[in-house]
C-alpha cells in the first residue's frame, strides 16, 4: 500500500522523483525504491512525505485505494466507507467516523440537506456554538447585541 500511495500522490501533484528527493533531501534513487517497494521510508522520511502532501501520516502507510473505491483524501477529509440505510432510515455511523468526531450515545445530530449536494450531519451543539460566535461577531463582539463604543 505505501509504496502505491507514494506513486499516487507524487503523480496527484505533478512532481517528479527528483523533485521529491530535493524535498526530503534524500536521493532520487531512494523515492525510487520506496515508490516501487524495494525499500520503505524510514519513520521521519514517512512524516515528511505526509506532511509534503498534505495526508495523515494513517493515510500515507495505510489507505488502500483498492478496497475503498476511492483516491487518497487530503489531511482532515476522510472516507468512512458505505453503510446500509435500515428500514426505517436508520444508518450506523462507522466507529472510526464516531472516534474522529467524537461523537457518543446520546449526543444529538442536526441534518441538513441540499438536493444538489446532499445530505450533511453536525452535532447540535458544535452548530449551535458556530452560530453564536458568528452573532457575537455581527454584533461587533458583544453578547447582548449593544454595539461597542
């Protein structure tokens, strides 16, 4: 998976071997041998790589684009996968998704739809805040909706 991913992503952004190799200060002959899986990037060359472009460090040792379907997410997007609605409408949302989002039994989900682009969900209260603190900033900073002097 690694060495597929490095080939991936160092072709998603147009760089050549050598290019990479300037920017992890290694040599064009080891992204080489790590792309084709002669060889695989020590733990810092690893984190280098992520953060060149721009991947969880999970993503860049461990995302098969094989079994999910779909390219490499860029760092913070994710992909949980597929899930069954139920009969009711009901879905589960997938562990590591409930994990990310810390999201628990209990907690309540506001969703939102937009017939062109879908469905979203949020947790209530991470909206409810958003939409206080974007109030306190039309108000010029104050709670109470006073202006300032």
């Amino acid at each position: 998976m690694l060495s597929e991913n490095l080939l991936t992503l160092r072709r998603a952004h147009n760089l050549t071997q050598e290019q990479v190799a300037e920017k992890l200060n290694v040599s064009r002959q080891a992204v080489a041998k790590w792309e084709s899986g002669e060889t695989t990037p020590d733990i810092t060359n690893c984190t280098a790589l992520a953060r060149l472009y721009d991947i969880s460090l999970d993503d860049l040792v461990h995302y098969s684009e094989e079994k999910t379907g779909f390219p490499l997410p860029p760092k913070g997007k994710h992909i949980f996968g597929t899930v069954t609605v139920g009969d009711k409408g009901q879905i589960v949302i997938p562990k590591k998704a409930r994990e990310i989002f810390s999201i628990s039994p209990g907690d309540r989900i506001l969703v939102l739809g937009d017939e062109s682009q879908g469905i979203a969900l949020l947790k209530e209260k991470d909206m409810l805040n958003l939409l206080r603190q974007t109030l306190k900033e039309m108000r010029g900073g104050k709670e109470d909706g006073t202006e300032n002097e």
